[in-house]
C-alpha cells in the first residue's frame, strides 16, 4: 500500500508544477484550514435560509465536529507526512492521517448538500485532490479523511434534519 500511496502522490504532484493548479491548489488549502471554508459556508446559509436556520447550524456543527475527530486521530496515528515530494505549502502539523482538510471538506459537501449547495460538494472535491497536488498528504490519508467526513455528517443527519422547523 505504501508504494502505491507513493507512487500516485508522486504523479499527482507533478500537476503541482503548473502555476495555474499550484495557485488554486494554495488558495484551497489555505482556505481550508481548519475547516474555515466550511464553518464560513454554513454560517453563510444560516444567515441567508433563515427556514432553515438551525439545521445549517447543526450541519456546520457537524463539520467542525468531524475536523476536531480527525485531529484527534491523526495525534493517535501519528503518520508523517511525506517527504519523497518537495510541499509547495506549509502545515499546521507533522502528521499526515488523516487528511483533516478532506475530512470537513466531505462533512460539509454532506451536510450542505442535503440542503441544496450543489456548489459544495465540487468544491470539497477539489480541496481533496489539492491535498495531494500540495503533496501534504498520501492519498490513502485524503481517502480515510473523505470517509471519516462522510460517516460524521452521514451518522449526524437525522439530529441534522431534526430541527428544520426552526
């Protein structure tokens, strides 16, 4: 598994060097930074859908929530981060699983994709795979962030919903 993680990181990297992708790739990473894309966006439709205020809370909750998790067990795992490829930004931490950038980002393309942002779910994409062209992270650490995301907002939907009358 190792190898393989190595080898398609290596290649994703490469795109890296276009200064097109490098740039939006940094813009992404920046802007994801402890989920703050995400918190801004649910914040953002609590404030516009008023209907549906509280569950845009509950989703944007939901999110930091399964940020919080995954630096919770990235302390646990402790994997590093790559160092066969040369990072074209900086990290907060040393530890590379899992990806708490794809975690919040699949949270949030969950959650606010169950609330109609058809904008969301592209752009956690997006943020995923720049994890990788950065080369900040394997790509089993961006894979077990997206799915660690998806079961946090996914086991959160019905307290999400819950309260959509408020």
């Amino acid at each position: 598994m190792d190898h393989l993680d190595h080898r398609i990181l290596s290649a994703l990297r490469v795109y890296g060097c276009d200064p097109r992708v490098a740039g939006a790739a940094r813009a992404l990473s920046w802007a994801g930074e402890h989920g703050a894309l995400w918190l801004a966006a649910g914040l953002t439709g609590a404030a516009v859908d008023g209907a549906r205020r509280g569950a845009w809370l509950r989703g944007t909750a939901l999110t930091a929530g399964a940020h919080l998790v995954s630096m919770g067990v990235k302390r646990v795992v402790r994997r590093p981060r790559p160092a066969h490829v040369e990072p074209l930004v900086r990290t907060t931490g040393r530890h590379s699983f899992p990806s708490s950038h794809a975690t919040s980002a699949t949270a949030a393309a969950v959650a606010f994709g169950a609330l109609g942002a058809r904008a969301i779910p592209p752009l956690a994409t997006a943020m995923c795979l720049s994890r990788l062209v950065v080369g900040v992270h394997y790509p089993s650490d961006v894979a077990a962030g997206a799915a660690l995301g998806a079961l946090t907002a996914c086991a959160g939907a019905r307290w999400m919903r819950g309260g959509a009358h408020d």
